[in-house]
C-alpha cells in the first residue's frame, strides 16, 4: 500500500527547506563512528543469549557471491567467502586470501601470492587451481554479475601452487578496487553444480545454515576457519521491510541491531533501553533513472526541467530527517575524482520554460518504480508531488525487490522501466566504478543498471581513456569532463547522498558499517 505524504505537509517542510540539506537533529547524541560502540548508551543491556539477529529493511537477492550487487547480499555472502585482497576499515587496499600482491611494470599483469594451509568449508585446498576455476565460471557464465569483471582480463595463469598472475587485456586503474569483489568459491562446489542459494563453499568465517525466502538468512561460525573465529553462536540477517516493525524487534530484543534506523525516531530512541544510535557518511547516491528512450524523456530540456522541479533541501528534511547531502555530480564527494557542478537549483519557473521549449507546457504521464520498503515509497511519492508541479503525472509503483531486480534487469526490447527510484554505492570507492556500471553505454540491462539507457559516445571515450592511465592530474581531467557531461545530460534526477543511520543495542560490539552500506561483521560480539 502506497504512503502518501499530503501536499500540504510537504509545502510546510519546504518552507523549512532552510534548515539545509545535511542539518541534523541528532548530532548531540548520534556518534559519527561506524564501528558500533556502547559510549552513547544511557541504558545498558545484556543478551539473552549469543545469537545475532540483524534487521535490514530488505530481503537477500542472492547468495552466489559471483552474482551479488546489493550490499544486503554483499554483507551476507561476505561472511561465508572471501577475496585476495580487500578493503580495510580506512578503505585501503590489504591483502587477505593473498598474503602479498604487486602490479607488474606493464601496468597489465597483477601476481599475487597466496595464502597457504587454507581450506574451503567442504574440505578442499585452497591455492592457485582454485583461482583459475573461479575465473573461468564466471568467464563462461554471462548471466553473472561478475562477468562483466572478468572479461576484460587476458587470463588467470599458475605460476605455481600459491601463486597465480591475472593479466589484463587494457591497463586499468581500477583494477585492484574492482578485484576487491572477486570472492572465491570452493572448486569442488562449483564442479559439482551446488546450489549456492542452499549450501556455501567458501573460505569464510561462517557457513550456510539456512534461507527462508522473503524472511532471513542464517548463518553459523566456521569451526575450521584459517582466521580469527567467530565468537556468536549464529547469525541471523532478517528481511524487515517496515520501519516500525524494525525499531519494535530492537525494543524487545528480538533483533539487536537493525539497518538503516528510521531517521524520524532516531533522536527519541537513542540512549533508550539501551539503544545505541548511530551515524555515519556513506559514498550512497540517491537518484532517479531517467529513461532516455522514452519520447518525452529524450529531450534534456525535459530532464532537466524535472531536476530544477526538485526541492532538495525538501527532500532531504522529508525523506531523511536532514540525514542527507545535496550531490552536485553523479556521485558523493565522498569518492575519489569527485568534481563539483553548479546546482539545479529549486526553480519552478525555470523548470516550467523549459517544459515549455521541449513542446510539454502542460506535461505527460510517467510511471516510477521503486523497492516497497517504506522510506523509498516515501522518496517516491515526494518525487511524484513535485513533479506533478510542472505537469508531469507520476503513478508511483512500488515493487518486492527481487521482483524489481528481474524488471529492471529485462533486456532493452522487453525492459518497460521509465523511471527507477534507486540508490548506488560504488563498492570499489573509485570513480569509475561510482559511473562505468549505470552510465556507460555497454552497460544498459540484462548487461548492468544503465537503465537510464544512456548512450553518449563522448562520456564513454572519457571512462574507456581513464582506465588506461595511471597519472593523477590526467585521472582528474578525465573524470571531470565525465561528470561535467552527465550533469548537463540529465540521464537522472539527482536527489542527494543521504548519511548512513543504524541502531543497536548497547551489548553489541564490533560491527563495522562501509560507505557503501555493507556489513563487516568479522569482530562482532554479544557481551
């Protein structure tokens, strides 16, 4: 059932909009660490027992780490596998299955050294062969995400037992960022067909115990991990689509740390029967695909009359409590290459002339398609109010997100998509991968989330000449000629990079929160 927000209610938060994008009415007790910890509690509290129950407020997509995109499934799939190298808590590269790795001269051949004495949960060895397998599946298998990655290496070779040399077939800057998410699986799972949604075979902390569909994913310590154990006796990541029913489960103790915390009651519940609330910046762009094949939404006039249509400082306060960022590019500042553009400003009238020029003075009808989580139907149905300002008529259509994810993803003679009410965090922490997979033109679906169906041939050339050099200033350049053309484009409608807010209760400790919004749960206990 769609929430909706009355015009009314809306026009008296917009004349509040000078509270800014950004303000915070927290900040006297909301701590900025993303590491949970219990100095903020007023109350204490104790476990009942040594289970961790995590709420999200959605559910798992996949549990194939070849395939995952959402940081729900990443933070899953991150507790069962595990890559070469990774990104620490200071978003540096280290290394992890690999005890070392160097770029060789020709800025083409990567050589890592890998960990030794290593096994899957099914008892194979992990080493060189188990490398090369996991390469050639996603190589030959297109449907997966990873594919995408892995095609434009030269190959995967042996040097020996513990080391293997990925070539490239193009320099890439990104490589090493992209190679982060390159997650190993057993290859006597994958040789034997497992089902990676019922079973795991990684290296990783925890194994697989369970999946309810539409409900949670359970898993449980590996006993034999080459690392430092786990020290709850299960984990539970639940799917809580409704933010009341996720501040109840933190209240009663049936879940004890929930994510995103709704950011209307997160002044009023922290410090209460020992809740910890907590903030911290995030690399997470909120936007609106704009699909540009759709007639009245070729024209840039129109889409950017439709951003000049956006109070975002309004947006910021209804959706977010003033949790939130005004972006000023088509990714945070938060990411590497960032280059500031001049605002689209809330402006009716300007939005109105250009609606005008474009042949629309009196609008047209759009549908928008969003996740049914509750804060997403809220940005959703503001979208539509404001747009409809400007004659433009918004039927909002919230859908399960696995059901979204198939849509989305249909090819572009099948895809129906006009607008998607999404947010992105680039897993890599680069600027190309803040671009390349929902703006490049080789990236439109079933290959990626280009569903603005972008295509412009000069902003490609920049991303593809990117990658292939490894010089700052010219990095820089490169990249801000990128931003500079996707800003005037209007492929989206740029809404803001919204803080990331979670909660816990205070006997939680060790949960590390990325940028991105994933889950690093390697330290976590239950006191």
């Amino acid at each position: 059932m769609n929430k909706r927000i009355p015009a009314l209610v809306l026009a008296a938060v917009m004349a509040m909009s000078a509270a800014g994008c950004g303000s915070k009415t927290a900040t006297d007790t909301t701590n900025t660490d993303a590491t949970a910890n219990t100095d903020t509690a007023q109350n204490t509290a104790t476990a009942a027992d040594n289970d961790l129950v995590i709420a999200f407020n959605t559910d798992v997509q996949s549990l194939d780490p070849h395939n995952t995109t959402d940081t729900l499934s990443i933070s899953i799939s991150n507790t069962m596998y595990e890559s070469l190298i990774k990104f620490d808590e200071n978003q540096n590269i280290v290394p992890h299955l690999a005890e070392s790795f160097k770029a060789e001269d020709d800025n083409l051949t990567y050589t890592f050294t890998l960990r030794q004495g290593v096994k899957f949960s099914d008892g194979t060895d992990f080493n060189a062969d188990a490398v090369i397998a996991n390469y050639e599946r996603c190589l030959a298998d297109t449907t997966l995400r990873q594919n995408s990655n892995v095609k434009k290496w030269e190959s995967v070779t042996k040097v020996d037992d513990y080391t293997v040399a990925v070539k490239l077939l193009t320099p890439d800057s990104s490589f090493l960022n992209r190679f982060t998410q390159f997650d190993i699986i057993s290859p006597t799972a994958l040789a034997n067909g497992v089902d990676l949604n019922k079973e795991s075979a990684g290296t990783g902390q925890y194994v697989f115990k369970e999946h309810v569909e539409g409900d949670h994913v359970t898993v449980v310590p590996n006993t034999e991990y080459w690392g430092t154990k786990a020290t709850v006796d299960s984990l539970t990541f639940r799917a809580v689509p409704e933010d009341g029913s996720r501040i109840a489960m933190l209240q009663t103790g049936e879940a004890d740390f929930i994510h995103p915390m709704p950011v209307i009651q997160a002044q009023d519940m922290n410090g209460q029967d020992g809740i910890v609330v907590e903030t911290t910046p995030s690399n997470i762009i909120r936007y609106v695909t704009l699909n540009t094949t759709v007639p009245e939404l070729s024209d840039k006039r129109v889409r950017q009359a439709m951003n000049y249509a956006i109070d975002k400082e309004a947006y910021a306060q209804v959706v977010f409590n003033g949790y939130c960022e005004e972006v000023l590019s088509c990714f945070p500042s938060t990411v590497s290459y960032y280059a500031e553009q001049t605002p689209y400003t809330y402006d009716l009238e300007k939005a109105k002339e250009l609606m005008t020029e474009a042949g629309y003075p009196d609008g047209f009808s759009l549908t928008l398609w969003g996740d049914n989580m509750t804060i997403e139907q809220t940005g959703m149905q503001f979208i539509a109010q404001q747009l409809g300002q400007i004659g433009i008529q918004v039927e909002v259509v919230p859908m399960e997100p696995t059901t979204l994810s198939e849509m989305i993803y249909m090819p572009e003679e099948e895809n129906d998509v006009q607008m998607w009410y999404v947010n992105w965090s680039a897993g890599s922490f680069d600027a190309d991968g803040s671009m390349r997979s929902i703006l490049h033109g080789d990236n439109v679906p079933p290959t990626s989330a280009n569903t603005a169906f972008f295509r412009n041939e000069e902003f490609d050339t920049l991303l593809d000449e990117a990658k292939l050099t490894t010089d700052t200033q010219e990095l820089t350049d490169l990249y801000a000629q990128a931003q500079a053309i996707v800003w005037d484009e209007c492929p989206w409608l740029f809404l803001g990079n919204d803080d990331l807010v979670f909660a816990h209760q205070s006997y939680v400790n060790g949960i590390v929160m990325a940028p991105d919004g994933s889950l690093d749960v390697t330290n976590a206990t239950l006191s």
